[in-house]
C-alpha cells in the first residue's frame, strides 16, 4: 500500500490524500488513510473535518462499507443490477446508482451527470458462485477488474454477494386439475418442472398457457420442486393462438401501445396534396405476398427520355411516408422505437405502429390517395445507377398485385387485373429489372438461395400445410429494384452530409475463415490464404460443388462462415450485397431504421419540419444497437413459433418414418431437417447404435470408433419421428438402420448383470488375496 512506510506525521495535504486514493490498493477507509500518514490521537479529529469538507466538495466519495475513492473514479467493489445478456451469454451489469454518490435519493444534477460521463460497460462472466446464480433484475455486490477491447475499457465483475433478487417469473404450460398441479416451462432449454399448490393456480385449467412468479423456498429446504404462484392466464394451448403467444411472452415482445399512441394514432388524418408533388397520375402499383396486409412501396418504370441514356430507364419507388405521422418526441414514436420493428407470426402480425397507420393511413391501398417519399432514379442500359432525387408526393395506387400474379402475366397468362397494365406497366418493370440483374451480376453479390418455408393455418388456426415460399423472378423484380433505391438513400444522405443509419454487413472474420478453410480442405476446395476476401470468392466455391453430393453441406458450411448484419451510423459496407454503402429506406411501416433514414432525408432535402431530430443524431449509435437488438429478438420469436407450428402439425405422425438431412453435427448428436417442411429436430449421439461416435469439429461429422460409421452435414438420410412436443416446439428423431446392416451388440451390461459381475469380480479378489496372504507368526 502506498505511503504505508512513511515516517513523519506531518499531516497531509488534499493533494496527498487524492493521490493516495489513487495508488493504494484495496478498500480505504479513514482508518488506512490515518495509519498511512501516521496520523494519532487529536490529528484524527482535525482527519475526519477535512475528508467531510472534501467529500462535501465533491472531491472524494464514498462508497458500500465506508471505502473511500477519488470521486468520478469507479471502485473496485461496486453494487450493481444485471439488466441482461450480451451475444457472449455474459451478464450485462450496471452501477445501481449513477453518477455514483453516497447514499442519496434526490435524482442527480445535469451538471453531476455530465461530471460522471456514460456509465461504465460492466460484465460479468459467471453469475453463479457458492449456489448463488443471479437472474435479471437482480442487484449484488461485484469486484471490478477493469479490462479493454474493441470498443475501449470495460469492467470484468466478479459476484461477491446477490443482496436482492428480482422478480422471477417463468411461462409454461398448467398440468393438473383444481387441487394444483405442474408447470411445464415453454424454454427448451429449462429442465425442471414447478409445483403449484390449489391456492396458487389463480383459476388456471389444465392445457392452460400461464405466467407464473416463482416463490421463495421455505425454511432450509433445498430439494423437490420449486413452488410457483399463476399470475396470468394467456390462454389455452389447444388452441392455435396461443403458439405465437408462447413466443411473444418468452422474448418480451411488446404486444400493446400506450394509450397516448392510440390517442395520436386514432386522430392521424389523410394527408392533402399542399406543397407534395402529385403524382396520382402515374400507374404506379403495388407488388405483395398473397396474404400482405401493409403495402410500403410502390413501383414505376418507363424508358428514360434523357439525352444520352440510350435504352436506360426512369425507375420510382415511392414509399409510405410514416414520417409524416411518426414525428420524433412523439407517443407513437417512443412505442415504435422500443419495438424496432414489425413480427410476423403465422397467425398473426405484432405491428410496430398501430393499426390505424400500418393497415390505413401509412399502407399504399390501390385506389387511394396516400403520401409517400419517393426516390426518382435513372439507371443506364447495363443498370447503373446514373442519378437521384428525393422528394414527398402524393400518390394513388393503380393497383395491388400479388407476386403469382405478375409472374403469370409475364409468362403469358394475364388475368383481368394484370392485362389492361401488361403494356404501361409490367412490361416496362420486367425490362427495367433485365438491367438492373446485369448491373447484380456484374458486381457479384453474395449468391446463398436460401429456402424460405411458409406456414398456412386453416380457417380455425390449425396448421393446413408447410412448404417452401416459391421463388419467382416477380420476387428478384422488386427486390432489385427495392435494393436500388436503399443504395440511393445512402448516397443521398451521404453526399448532404446527414447522418445515416447504414445497414451493415461486415465480411466474414478470421476465426471464421479459417474454420471455413480447414472445412474445404476436407472436400478437396483450396481457399488460399492472403487474398481479398469477396463475395465472388464464395460463388466460385459454390459453383464448384453445385450439383454433388457435397453442395448442400458447403452451402450449410458458407452461410455459417458469414457475419451477421447490423444497424450503425458508420459505414463498413455491404458485404453480401457487395455495396460500398447500403441503408434501409423502403419499410417504414415495419423497421424503424426505415423511418430514421426518411428523418435524415427531409432534413437533407428541406422537405419539412419533421425530419431527423437532434435527439435523434445524438442517439443513433445507441438506437443503431437497440434496433439490431429488437431485429434479433423478432427473428427468434418467428423461428421459435414456427417451430412449434411444426411441431404441432407433426405430432400426429409421431412412429413415422421420413426422410432428412443433416443440418447440424455437434458432439452430442445430429441436427435434421426433413423436408419439405423444413422442420428441424434432434438425434441424441445415444441413439446411435451401440458405438461411440467421435466428433470432427473440422469435417463436421460423427464417426463410429469401433463401427466406422459416418454421418456428415448434408447426409441424407432416414429417420423416425419419436417425440414432438408442441410446448417448445421440438422435435426428436432416431436413425433408421439401413437395410442389410447389422446393428453392433451392445456391450453395455444390463443393471442385474453388472450387479453380479461386480460381486464375483469382488469375491474373485477375496479369495486372491486369501491365497496370498502370509501365515501368522505366533508370539513365543
């Protein structure tokens, strides 16, 4: 400890004691600081005066257990709440009070916050110790290591002691009767069951889909079930809508607006033309799914008249203008930024905006007048993007067309609607779209066909069919020509300088890659090291294996080498799409990223009041992570619903026998995927036959020690449905063996056998060590 050796006892001066703080190491108390500076008797009094005069001039502070600290400094024992969980699965801590202070309720000052600055990034990796496991919500005593990477310093906790715990509630499935019963939790993951006493079941039926609290074990007692109290009854799982329910409630997905959103919402008005660009006389239409219910954009193209375009084209996309009516500070604003984005569920939509604007005022309904910010573009023969403008129109859909529709006209078989349109409109579309697939093909994009699988309800909610969405050149139409006016938009704002939310994809990493290179290795395919790392590099590694046994494995194996995409305001490109800038600009209905670039635009272009807030630059890092965040959480909640839709259309088919590929080798078994559903299930490594299986992390297989036996990624192979459970959404299958080949002998001993060869080995050894025993030598 610093000081600790001084030999005078001069009393010290405030830059002594600052300093002190400084350098010495563990807890410091008045008691250290007296004893370091040799401080006895009376001297203590005049101590304890000038550290109250320093602390009241904010010069130390003092923290949990009387440790003192230089203040704006973090201690090395902190209180702190776990607010969640990183992509690493540490937890995500915070100090329970910012700018820290000694205990103090009043809330602090903008000049004590900006003093403080942002509060301290704090993880911890391990959450459990000495049986305490903390949860979120929970707040403990934690010891700091401070750390650093990428992204600057950090703290490393270490739990010392959980102080309090916060509320803890599960979902899961009611089973009993009125005199209680179990709670069957909807996590895969969790394992254990609840019990719930008759006066806590809260009125819930067996089947019932409830929420539940969990209840403080009495006394001492730390074996059996842990006891539950219903809070919520959300419905019951016999019926198809508590499937999407069960995702919903598991991933915190906001399902209702504030009463001020409706309030705003509900007085939204149709938008007059006033000083907006009219375009209602352009035949632009509307391209959707069967079953859309929101329409975002509208599209037109028609050969451009410009001197020196030759055979290139005029292309609008014209968007809903949610801007308009999602002003920043607003109510609906605050509703849409904490969702991030719209989820869709099979049976279901959980809007990010309500209603009144997403299936109204905001959607492109044919025949209507809606507001809308267009992107006027032109693009030459080969589909190079020439020049850009933004502006706000009024628009009127010509008419809402589905994908099978469009496609079928331009095949050659128009119907009533998409006749009289073949000539002004969907002709032109498809030449427009003929350059722009020359200009993707000459940039060599990312080429992953990635199946995408649809699940259709009854009319009562049942699971009709699952099948893979077609994948028509209708869909590539509107995807090119949706991609176009992004890179537009970012263009735009980059040129205005205005800060934009970019969509990024970052290309793969180097663990990545040399996972993905070790891999090739195995089927023959050299990925060099030290060259540029491009999209095309992987399409010529797909070329190669297109049309092998090998080629669903390599695509498996490709996809995962690739980063995932993410919202930030700095721009690292678009690595799949091979883009040097991409933003997001034609949802805004259903992303709020959407919505932000709009803001950028108008206050680029001096198109209204309305646009990006300096609230809104101030933030867009933070909005940037809380949108990839809530993106995240939306495409999990999907899966996991369509997993359980799956796992309920196939649970009748349980003793099946079908066929399946290997989409996952990991060291405790075999990930499948049957197909054309696109259910996926599991095949316990314990089921293999009587063999061990070893796992090669490298060729992504298992592989029978004593057997040979091999299963790889992308084997096709025969499997038999042995359980489907509906609540979480799983499924577990075991291998069909071939027919002709004999399944090994187990040489595991039944428990009766092992029994009796453990006594006779024992007995066996009892009578060994007799024989060899020496005679006694008597005494005398």
């Amino acid at each position: 400890m610093a000081h600790s050796n001084k030999s005078t006892s001069r009393f010290p001066t405030r830059e002594e004691i600052l300093e002190f703080l400084d350098t010495a190491e563990g807890k410091i108390s008045k008691r250290e600081i007296a004893r370091a500076f040799h401080i006895k008797g009376p001297d203590r009094v005049q101590l304890k005066a000038l550290l109250k005069d320093m602390a009241d001039q904010g010069e130390i502070a003092k923290d949990y257990g009387k440790s003192l600290r230089r203040a704006g400094k973090i201690p090395s024992v902190l209180l702190v709440k776990v607010t969640g969980i990183d992509e690493l699965g540490d937890l995500i801590c915070v100090p329970v009070n910012w700018p820290l202070r000694e205990r103090d309720d009043r809330p602090p000052s903008d000049e004590e916050l900006e003093a403080a600055g942002p509060v301290p990034r704090i993880f911890m990796v391990s959450g459990t110790q000495r049986g305490q496991t903390l949860r979120i919500g929970d707040r403990a005593l934690v010891r700091l290591t401070e750390m650093q990477d990428q992204d600057g310093p950090y703290f490393s906790a270490r739990l010392i002691r959980l102080l309090e715990s916060g509320p803890q509630s599960i979902l899961g499935i009611y089973k009993g009767a009125k005199s209680g019963g179990r709670i069957i939790p909807s996590d895969r993951k969790a394992r254990k069951e609840y019990n719930v006493t008759e006066e806590n079941r809260g009125g819930a039926s067996d089947g019932a889909l409830v929420v539940a609290e969990l209840l403080p074990r009495r006394g001492r007692k730390t074996y059996g079930l842990q006891e539950a109290r219903i809070i919520e009854t959300l419905g019951d799982l016999n019926e198809p809508k508590s499937i999407s329910l069960i995702s919903i409630h598991h991933h915190d997905i906001p399902m209702e607006f504030s009463a001020e959103a409706i309030h705003e919402a509900k007085a939204a008005k149709p938008v007059p033309l006033g000083n907006r660009k009219d375009l209602r006389h352009i035949p632009l239409i509307t391209i959707d799914p069967i079953d859309a219910r929101d329409h975002d954009d509208a599209i037109f193209a028609a050969q451009d008249d410009e001197p020196g375009n030759k055979d290139g084209w005029k292309i609008l996309v014209a968007i809903a203008d949610v801007a308009h009516y999602v002003r920043p500070g607003s109510a609906i604003n605050k509703d849409a930024a904490t969702r991030g984005n719209s989820c869709y569920f099979p049976d279901r939509v959980v809007p990010m905006l309500p209603e009144e604007l997403s299936a109204d005022l905001c959607s492109l309904k044919p025949g209507v007048d809606r507001p809308a910010m267009v992107a006027d573009m032109r693009i030459d023969k080969k589909g190079n993007l020439l020049g850009h403008k933004f502006y706000r129109a009024l628009i009127n859909s010509h008419a809402n067309i589905n994908y099978g529709e469009v496609q079928a006209a331009q095949n050659g078989a128009p119907t009533e609607l998409t006749a009289p349109l073949m000539d002004t409109v969907i002709g032109p579309l498809y030449s427009a779209f003929a350059a722009l697939a020359g200009a993707r093909k000459a940039r060599h994009p990312l080429e992953l066909d990635l199946p995408e699988r649809k699940v259709e309800l009854d009319e009562d909610g049942n699971v009709k069919s699952v099948f893979k969405r077609e994948r028509l050149d209708a869909h590539k139409l509107v995807e090119e020509f949706m991609i176009l006016a992004n890179v537009a938009a970012a263009e735009a704002l980059e040129k205005k300088n205005i800060l934009c939310m970019y969509r990024v994809h970052e290309e793969p990493s180097f663990d990545k890659l040399e996972s993905l290179r070790e891999f090739l290795k195995t089927v023959e395919i050299n990925l060099a090291k030290g060259q540029v790392i491009r999209p095309i590099l992987f399409n010529r590694i797909l070329e190669k294996v297109a049309d092998t046994p090998v080629a669903e494995m390599v695509n498996e194996v490709v996809l995962r080498s690739q980063s995932q995409a993410y919202y930030s305001p700095d721009n690292k490109g678009h690595f799949g799409l091979a883009l040097a800038r991409y933003a997001h600009f034609t949802s805004p209905i259903r992303r709020y990223s959407d919505l932000l670039v709009h803001r950028g635009l108008i206050r680029a272009f001096g198109l209204g009041a309305d646009g990006l807030s300096i609230d809104d630059i101030n933030e867009m890092r933070q909005i940037g992570e809380t949108i990839s965040g809530t993106e995240r959480r939306a495409m999990a909640a999907e899966r996991e619903s369509t997993d359980r839709y799956l796992a309920a259309f196939l649970k009748n088919r349980v003793g099946d026998v079908m066929e399946a590929r290997i989409s996952g080798v990991i060291r405790f078994g075999l990930f499948v995927t049957i197909e054309p559903s696109g259910a996926d299930g599991i095949i316990p490594v314990s089921t293999l036959h009587s063999d061990y299986f070893q796992h090669d992390e490298t060729r992504h297989e298992l592989k029978g020690r004593s057997t040979g036996k091999c299963y790889r990624l992308g084997d096709v192979v025969q499997v038999r449905l042995v359980e489907a459970e509906q609540i979480t959404g799983s499924l577990k299958f075991e291998m069909v063996e071939e027919q002709g080949q004999a399944r090994p002998k187990s040489r595991r001993k039944s428990r009766g056998a092992y029994k009796k060869a453990k006594a006779e080995k024992k007995l066996k050894g009892a009578k060994k060590k007799k024989g060899n025993a020496k005679p006694r030598k008597h005494k005398g």
